[in-house]
C-alpha cells in the first residue's frame, strides 16, 4: 500500500543516517585514531533512495506526475513505472500482474499494489484548512499543521502527500544529523 512504501522510505532513510553515522563515521576515526579493528562492510542503500526519490524519473516523481493527469489510473501508473525503471536493479515487475511493482530494499524485496496510490498521493490538504488548523489556540493541532509561510502563488499549486512527506522526512534527517546519535537496535525472538 501507499502507507507501507512510504514506511519503507521511511526505514531506507533512517538506515542510511544509521549507515553514515555509526559504521562509516566511526570506522574513519578509527582509521584516524589508528584503533585495530575488524572492517565492517555493510550494502550501501543509495540506490534505492535513487530509485525512490530520484527527480525525474524516480518512483515518487514518476507517481507526482501521474496525479497531475486527471486520466491516470493505477494501471496507466505502473505502466510507466515499469517503461521507466524496467533497467533499475532495485526495481522489478512481478510476472503475472499489471499493478504491483517490487523494490529490493535493504531489508528484502517488497511488492507493493499500485491500487490506491493515486488518491492517497492526492489527498492533500487545502492551503485554507492547513492556515486555519495551524492557528487553533490548542498547541496539539496547531503543531500538527504548521502556518507556512510561501507566497500565494505557491499555495495554490498542487502539492502531493508524497512530496509532503518526502520534504518532512527530508527536515527530519537533517535535525537528526545535527544530534549525536544513540541508537538501539530491537531484534525480535525467532518464538514470538
């Protein structure tokens, strides 16, 4: 679904800061501090984010574009996901359908539905009810829709759940690479 891809994003994301700032930094300073240690490789995810994101012509891009023509349908969608990315090693098309699309994450291969995707990457919010909700005298609502401050003509045009997200996960990487980062990994019992 369009909830679970952007989910996956969403771990592509976070795994990749993860990725840049405990294996690949800490492994330069110990080069630097000249600490003996075993070299941990580890699969660069760059070219899914690619895949994903990429302007123009990745899947995100690919989806926006498809929103902007009132005739699209899921099927007219994955067909040109499929002409487009079809060379794509991280990309593939299931053999016996004509609406779902798999990306080889960094965790697994993942097909996804095409059904859905074309109105849940419309389901914008209206510029006046974001203006109004982010004024809401209840701090919980107005934090949930942030008054944005761009010109009129920006406002209006059209805006898609995906590039939203993007863009908010974009702010999301970027403050975290400010921090110092402290992660936890969870590993799930085989018997549970």
């Amino acid at each position: 679904s369009f909830e679970q891809f952007c989910i996956n994003l969403t771990n592509e994301k976070l795994q990749q800061h993860f990725n840049e700032h405990v294996l690949k930094m800490e492994q330069e300073e110990y080069k630097k501090e000249e600490i003996k240690w075993n070299q941990i490789e580890f699969s660069d995810n760059r070219k899914v984010l690619e895949l994903i994101e990429k302007k123009p012509g990745g899947i995100i891009a690919l989806l926006d574009e498809a929103c902007m023509f009132p005739r699209s349908t899921h099927e007219t969608f994955s067909q040109k996901l499929y002409e487009t990315l079809r060379k794509n090693n991280y990309f593939s098309k299931p053999k016996l359908s004509r609406t779902e699309f798999t990306v080889c994450h960094y965790a697994g291969d993942v097909t996804y539905q095409t059904d859905q995707f074309l109105e849940k990457n419309k389901d914008y919010v209206v510029a006046e009810h974001q203006a109004l909700l982010g004024s809401s005298r209840c701090t919980f609502i107005a934090d949930l829709f942030p008054v944005r401050k761009e010109d009129a003509s920006k406002q209006s045009k059209f805006s898609s759940i995906a590039a939203q997200f993007k863009q908010q996960l974009a702010f999301l990487i970027e403050r975290l690479s400010t921090t110092e980062p402290r992660y936890i990994r969870c590993v799930k019992p085989n018997n549970l």
